[in-house]
C-alpha cells in the first residue's frame, strides 16, 4: 500500500515551496517597480539639471533665470506651484513665479514685506525650511502665506552670496514622498544652480559693461591720435619750410654756431614729422582706411634706392654693409608703402646695430614670393619680446636703453603693411644678431588693412 502520510508530507513541501518562490518573486517584482520609479525620477533630476545648466552658461537675465527655474520645478519635479522670493537691503520681493494665480500673486506681493521670514532672512542662517511634521513660527507663517500645508523654502546661495529662497508648495496631498531626504537633497542642488547662473549672469553683464566702456575709451583714444595727428602735420610742414629757407640763406650759412642750431632744428622737425605720420598711418589703419594702390614697380631698383642712404648712415656709425640683390623683375606693390616697412627694417638693424658691427641685405625671389632679408648684429631679442614685438609702441629695455627716442610704431606699421599685401613678417634673433625676414607674393592679392 502506497504511504499516504509521505504523498501528503511531499505535497505540502512543494506547496510550501511554492510560497516561498511566490514571495521572493512578490519581493523581485516591488523591487523592480520601486528601481523604475527610483529610475524615473532620478531621469527628471538629471533633466532638470540641465534645464538649469543651460541657463548657467548663458547671458539669461536674472528674472528668466528665476522664471526657468520655477517652471522647471512645477513641470518636471510635479510641485503645484514655484516661487522666487529676492532679498536685498533688507527688502523682499517676488523674482519669479509659477502656476500661482494672479490674486495669489497679488496677495504675495502684498504680504512678502510683512513676513518675519522673509522680513529677517538677512540676519539668518539661511538654513532651509519645511513645513512637513513642524509647527513653528516660520513654518506656520509659510503654510498662511503660501495657503497650503506642504511648502519648502531652499536658500539661493553660492558661496558667500545669498540672493533669497526658491519655494516650492503642493495644494494636494500627492504620492510622492515630499518631505523625503533625497527631494530635499535635490532641491538644495537646485537653489544653488539657480545662484550659480544669476551669479554667472551678474559677472557677464558687468564684464560686458566694462568692455564697452573699454571700447569706448579705444575708440577715443584713435579719434584723438587721428585729430592731433591732422592737426600737428600742416603746422610741422610750415616749420620745415621755414627752417629750410634759413638753411639756405647765404648770410646765415656763413655763421658756424647759427647753422649748427638750424640743423639741430631741421632735424628734431624731421623726426616729429616721422613721428606723426606715423601716427596717422596707425589711425588709418585702425580704421581700415590705409591708403593701397598696387602698381607695376621695379622691386629691386627700389630696395637698391632705399639701401643708399642706408650705407651713407652705416658709415657714419662705422657699421658695414653688405648686400646680396637678385632682379626679382616688376610686381604688383603699391610702393609707398612698401618703402616705408622696408625702410623701418633698414632704420632699426642701423639704430640698434653697434660700431665695428655689420648690416646685410638680402633680396631673392622664392617661388611666387619675394623675400627681403634684413640681417644686422647689436641686440638680441628674446623669445618673450617676439611674442609682442609687432605690438604697437612695443619696445624692449635694452632697445629703449640703447635709443631713447624711438617710438614702438616701426614694425606694427611694417607688419601691417605687409599683411595689406598678403604677406607677412618673421624674425630670428640669437647671440646677438637678429634676422627679419620681408616675405610678399608676387601676385599681390586684394588685402584689407589690418
């Protein structure tokens, strides 16, 4: 006979069994329900957040900013309403607000100064406030104003900047645990995005503020460099004239010292002169309007003029010169111009160049450019001084100690001019010989003024 007592003892085991796999599968599946929902919401968060994150990297006003925020809450953290209130001298007012209706807005706006909350959040702790299990003076002020039981009030901080509290609230009682340490958590983050980008927005309006008056002082500072620079050339050339004339009468000529004090004169006329067209040619070029007139011009016949008075002015600082000029034949440079950045290379390898020293020029054509090399020995510019070398009135310690009177507008006038026509300047300078190297196509392109 079969044992019935074992048959039903192994039924009841299976039974028991299969309560338990139930259970577990019971436990798996609320598990699973709570980590989806865990899920979903930390998804909000992260969407949120970047909701706001936007915001801290834009020039947002501070009242959108607040509005943003307050919309973000009601739509994506499903509070019924979002509130910002601002504190500054010891003043509140409403910022920003969300799904409240218009009376309740009225009735905030009206009530905001006469709250001890919000009356006394400057001399607080900024601590956060909830209104879930507490009864106190705050909390009961909070629920009155805000007319609903579920509210919090996060402090807007971001280090030692205090800006007010963003308030949230619910009407009716919802599922979600709004009390919970975690929404608390997330809200506190919030607030201080929200400090975070108004402190960002604060930052770029007053940096933008102090560019335009920055702009505004450059732009007066070229209106002043072009009028004086006008002003100062017909009244030099009217003192050059004069001063020519005198050099050239025969009862002065005869006189050793007044010669020598017109000379002097003559020559101090030079260099203002050279020192306000240069002026002008900086404000001309500031202003794009640097003359450039490209024609057919003999480029070595040209170098050759300007090497000339060179080696009049080498001999006479026993410096040597030395030159190497390939026919590049006729291209397109509006000659000018180009004179005066060559000219600026001869000037400076002369005036920083010591006696018993020497000056090289070389002229090639390279490709579809041309090349004039401009070698002299002297002083050597370290790599700190070529990074802004071309700068205007840039000029080196040593180069100030070895000429006084020099202005800083040589080369960034060189430079510019040699960019107008598409090409560009370099230098090399070590043990005490410097190098600029003059490079131009030979198709000269159309090149606005730099």
């Amino acid at each position: 006979m079969p044992d019935h007592e074992a048959y039903v003892r192994t039924i009841q085991d299976i039974e028991h069994e299969l309560e338990v796999v139930k259970h577990e599968l019971a436990l798996e599946r609320v598990k699973r329900v709570s980590g989806e929902s865990l899920a979903r919401q930390r998804l909000v968060y992260v969407r949120t957040i970047q909701t706001l994150n936007l915001a801290v990297f834009t020039d947002l006003e501070p009242k959108k900013i607040y509005h943003l925020a307050c919309q973000a809450v009601v739509h994506d953290l499903l509070w019924d309403f979002a509130v910002v209130v601002t504190y500054q001298d010891g003043v509140a007012t409403l910022g920003g607000a969300y799904h409240l209706t218009k009376e309740q807005e009225r009735y905030l706006i009206a009530h905001l100064t006469s709250e001890a909350f919000f009356r006394t959040a400057g001399g607080r702790s900024h601590a956060a406030i909830s209104t879930f299990g507490s009864d106190d003076h705050d909390s009961l002020g909070l629920r009155a104003l805000f007319h609903t039981d579920e509210v919090i009030a996060m402090p807007l901080s971001f280090g030692d900047l205090f800006l007010g509290y963003l308030v949230v609230g619910a009407h009716t009682k919802r599922n979600l645990e709004r009390g919970s340490t975690e929404e608390l958590d997330f809200l506190a983050t919030l607030a201080s995005f929200i400090a975070h980008a108004v402190h960002n927005s604060s930052q770029l309006a007053d940096l933008e503020g102090q560019n335009r008056r920055l702009q505004e002082l450059d732009r007066l500072k070229d209106s002043f460099l072009s009028i004086t620079s006008h002003q100062l050339r017909t009244p030099l050339s009217i003192v050059k004239w004069i001063l020519a004339t005198l050099q050239g009468d025969s009862a002065i000529s005869v006189l050793p010292d007044q010669r020598k004090l017109l000379d002097q004169a003559y020559a101090a006329n030079e260099r203002l002169i050279h020192v306000v067209n240069d002026l002008l040619s900086v404000s001309r070029i500031q202003e794009g309007k640097l003359p450039h007139h490209p024609q057919p011009t003999e480029f070595t016949q040209m170098v050759r003029e300007l090497v000339a008075p060179l080696e009049t002015g080498a001999d006479q600082q026993q410096v040597s010169v030395e030159t190497h000029l390939e026919d590049v034949g006729t291209i397109h440079v509006d000659p000018l111009l180009i004179k005066e950045a060559v000219q600026n290379l001869f000037d400076n390898a002369l005036d920083y160049n010591l006696p018993g020293g020497y000056i090289r020029v070389y002229l090639a054509k390279r490709g579809e450019t041309v090349v004039v090399r401009v070698t002299n020995t002297g002083l050597t510019i370290t790599k700190e001084e070529r990074a802004t070398l071309f700068n205007q009135f840039f000029r080196g310690q040593k180069a100030i100690q070895q000429h006084p009177n020099g202005n800083g507008l040589g080369l960034y006038l060189a430079q510019a001019i040699v960019r107008q026509h598409g090409g560009h300047i370099d230098v090399e300078s070590a043990d005490g010989v410097t190098t600029f190297s003059l490079v131009i196509p030979v198709d000269v392109p159309a090149v606005e003024a730099a």
